[in-house]
C-alpha cells in the first residue's frame, strides 16, 4: 500500500466512520476480479459511502491525495469496468450501501433510485405502485442502477424501449473536483446545453460517481405471452420478428438462441428442459406484452405463430402454457453465460451489425473463425432485433488449458476486424471497461479516439476516476 493510499484511508476512516472503509481483505477478494473470473486486480481498501455527502468526501480526498478510485455496483459488468488495477495503485469504491428508493410516482412515471439499488428491488416497488421499469437482463438479481446506467446497459426489451440512455430521465453525480452534478429533475424539456447525464451515461465511471438516476416508469404489464419457436436459421429468425411485428405492436422481447447455447444449458444449468420435442438448429424466444387488461395477448401470439408456422416462418413453435413455464423459457436464455462458464473456456464478443446484415454476418464470421481456428465451436445468441449478438467462440474440448490466453488475442481481432469491415461495433452493450480498450484503440476512429480524451482530460484532468477504463 503507498503511504497516499494509507492516509486516505486512515482520514475516510475517521471522517465516515469504520462501516465504510473494509480493509479486511477476505471480505474484499470477491470484488477485486470481474464476473467471469477472467481479470484479477487488488486493492488495500473497499470504500463504502451510503449518502451522496459521503461520496463527495471520498471524492475529494482521492482528489487531495491523488488516489484513483475504481467505481463498483454489483460487479456483473462483462469488460471488468470494475475491476480495480493488479497493482494495487487504486482504491475500489462499492456503491451498494448507497441503496435507497428516494421517491417513486405513477403521476409521473418516474423512480428517483440511488446508485446501488439493485434492479430486481427497483422491478419489485415500481410493481407495488402499478408501474414497471421495463430494461430487464440476466443479473438483474445483482446488477445496480449504477452500473446499469454506466454502461448505458441493454438487456432483453430494448427491442420497445430502448437502452438506459432512452430510460434515464436524470443523473446525480460527483464529479471528480468533488462538485455534485444534480439532474434529477425529470423535467421532459431542458436544452441548457451539453446534456452532462447523457455524458455520464455509458462513462463507466472515468467522468465521475453516479450517487443517484432519474428512472422512466411504463404502466405495469397486464398480460404478457412467452414463446419459443424453432428456426432453420438466423435469417428466418430475423423474418419471423418482422412477420410478428408486421401484425401486432406487442412484441416486446426476441432473443436468438443456437442450439449449441441451448445444449450447454440443458448439460449444465438444474432442472432445465427443452420447450420443443423436436431438434432445431436455432431458436427464438418471443415475449408479447400488454398493458391493457382487455386484451388477449396469448391468444394473439398464438395465432400468428399459427400463421407463421403454416407459412414456413417457423418449423415448431410452443406457447408457455403459465407464467412459471415463461420463466422457465426465460431461463433457458437468461443462463447461457453462467452455461458456458461451467462448460469451459469461452471468447465473449458483444457486437452490434445493422439489423438486416446479422443473419449473414453470424454466418460468414463464424465460419470464417472455425475454418482459421480449428476445434473452436462459434455461434451467436442474443437481441437479433436489435442487431446486437453476442458472439461467442468456445474452446473445442482438445484446447490446451491456456488455450484463452494464447489465442483469444487472434481470434478476438479477427472477429472485431469482421465487425468493423462490416460497420458494425466491437461493443454493443458491455462496453469498453479494460477488457476491449486496446482493440477500440486499434479500430476506433481517430476522431472518436480524440473527442473522450478531451473530455476526460478536462472533467478529470488528475486522472483519479476509474484510469485503465475505457478512455485509450
Ligand atoms: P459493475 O459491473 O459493478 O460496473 C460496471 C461499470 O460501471 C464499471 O466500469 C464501473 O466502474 C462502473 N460503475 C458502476 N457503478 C457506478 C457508479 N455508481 N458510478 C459510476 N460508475 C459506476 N448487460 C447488458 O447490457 N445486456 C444484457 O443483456 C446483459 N446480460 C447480462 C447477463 C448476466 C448473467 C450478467 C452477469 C451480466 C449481464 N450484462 C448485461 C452485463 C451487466 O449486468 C451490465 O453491464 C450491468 O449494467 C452492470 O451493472 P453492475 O452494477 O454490476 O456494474
């Protein structure tokens, strides 16, 4: 620990008191590496402010003493944005004390959730209140407003409504001279220039510390319909989206599963089954929703899958029959990561091509990447409709067991050259963090390159927030 690491800790201790400074470094390890256990990092201190005043001092004193600080929510961040430096130089700031609902309103389909509320509590109170939050994603049970707003998080609706960007209404944040930056208002008209939330949203916490969001609420679900349909391929998924949405303004949901992900489900996650008797090379999960109580949204998914499925949209398609049986389809997808995880080493490419070019793409890159590495096993499985797939390249059961470290790199550039040769990005929803910085380097434009370093520069020219992230 360097001596400036020591006396702000020594100085947060005395000014927060002992429940916000751990040091105990067993209660500390299970946030120094990213989720998928890919990158590990130290620190002698996790900081753990439960007010925005708390932040500000945090802040202020990393500013003083020249100690980067290392935001963190709920650390299921896929680029280890979290991930605090190998080298102890940094100091992890945890938001998850700083986790209360300030206020919650149907009037105004608006929640005012501090940083380290955790997605599914903001999902269950705006619920009580006949409202929904409708950005949902696999670690909602962990994943804070925080995070979810620093990486301008996707997940599975963004079919209808959009990113964080499109459901964050205001930011309230400590910016890194330790000046709070209150956006909270809500207010649905403001052009006083630059619009600093939008700035810090997607920032992964190199501008400052979000302590607050302004959230936009949608009148609660009143019936929703969950599906799984069998297709040849991404293509014919991609025309089954377009026939339902063509017919109905209820889809909501359409996720693109491989069989090869669906089969790694089936081996690895407990008490999952196959919606479909028969085999399908591809699937796609279908979620059709309603706010309004008089309409029959079951019987309308049915009927078009009727349709497609007489029309060769689709070779099989089932509707859940309950509400547990569309968890249980949701659950099929929503643990295809924690499946591959148990199943060995896997590449994960979050990308983004437009819409119509993914079919092809898919086809193209993943026979490209099996023909120049041979074993590997590549497929894409995620939001077709919005043109965002995450590209996964899995070791073949023969690779060595360093088989990530001494071929990712290759493999890595060979699918991000594709991507980019196609107009596409190297990230879609995930990120930057350090995972992908060298490459968004290598393949940003030097005009894009240009403009964040200006801005990093000037909102925190003494580099304490989150450096290593993002910013090349
Ligand atoms: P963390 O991982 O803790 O942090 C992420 C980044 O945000 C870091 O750079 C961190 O420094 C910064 N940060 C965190 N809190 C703050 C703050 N208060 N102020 C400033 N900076 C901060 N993502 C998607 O977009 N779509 C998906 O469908 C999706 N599915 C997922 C499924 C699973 C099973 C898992 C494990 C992850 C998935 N993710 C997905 C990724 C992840 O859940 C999101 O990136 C989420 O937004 C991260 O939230 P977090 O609180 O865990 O943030």
């Amino acid at each position: 620990m360097s001596e400036a690491e020591a006396r702000l800790i020594e100085e947060a201790g005395r000014r927060l008191g002992a429940k916000a400074v751990i040091t105990d470094l067993k209660e500390i390890d299970p946030w120094v590496s990213d989720w998928r256990g890919r990158v590990h990092g130290a620190t002698p201190a996790m900081l753990a402010p439960a007010s925005t005043d708390e932040v500000v001092e945090i802040v202020r004193l990393a500013a003083e003493f020249r100690v980067p600080l290392v935001p963190q929510g709920g650390n299921t961040g896929m680029a280890a944005g979290a991930t605090p430096p190998a080298d102890g130089s940094a100091i992890l700031l945890s938001m998850r004390r700083l986790n209360r609902i300030r206020s919650i309103s149907a009037d105004n389909h608006l929640a005012i959730a501090e940083a380290g509320v955790i997605l599914a509590t903001l999902h269950d109170a705006a619920h009580d209140i006949g409202m929904r939050f409708p950005l949902t994603l696999g670690a909602r049970g962990s994943c804070t407003i925080g995070g979810l707003a620093s990486t301008n998080a996707g997940g599975t609706q963004v079919l209808k409504f959009g990113t964080m960007r499109s459901l964050v209404a205001g930011v309230e944040a400590v910016l890194p001279d330790g000046s709070v930056h209150s956006g909270l208002s809500g207010l649905k008209k403001d052009n006083r220039g630059y619009s600093l939330d939008q700035l810090l949203i997607g920032a992964e916490g190199t501008l400052g510390v979000i302590t607050a969001v302004a959230l936009r609420l949608v009148p609660a679900i009143a019936a929703r319909a969950v599906a799984w349909a069998g297709v040849d391929s991404p293509a014919k998924a991609l025309e089954l989206l377009r026939f339902l949405e063509v017919r109905t303004g209820s889809i909501e949901g359409f996720e693109l599963v491989p069989q090869d992900s669906l089969g790694l489900v089936l081996k690895h996650m407990p008490g999952t089954r196959a919606p479909l008797a028969g085999s399908h090379r591809w699937h796609a999960l279908i979620e059709a929703t309603t706010a309004d109580a008089n309409t029959d949204v079951a019987a309308e998914l049915e009927r078009l899958l009727g349709a497609a499925l007489q029309q060769g949209v689709t070779a099989d398609a089932v509707l859940a029959a309950s509400e547990a049986q569309a968890e249980a389809f949701w659950k099929l997808r929503d643990t295809i990561s924690e499946a591959e995880r148990a199943e060995g080493q896997t590449l994960a490419h979050d990308i983004s091509v437009p819409v119509a070019d993914m079919p092809a793409f898919i086809a193209d890159a993943a026979a490209k990447v099996e023909a120049t590495f041979p074993g590997v096993i590549a497929t894409g499985f995620g939001h077709l409709g919005d043109g965002n797939i995450h590209f996964h390249v899995r070791a073949g059961t023969h690779a060595a067991p360093d088989w990530y470290d001494s071929e990712g790199d290759r493999i890595t550039r060979m699918v991000d050259d594709l991507v980019t040769a196609a107009g596409g990005s190297i990230s879609a929803e995930h990120g930057i963090g350090q995972l992908k910085r060298a490459e968004f380097a290598r393949l940003a434009p030097p005009g894009r390159i240009h403009a964040l370093r200006a801005i990093k520069q000037a909102l925190d020219p003494l580099g304490i927030m989150n450096p290593g992230k993002l910013v090349p």
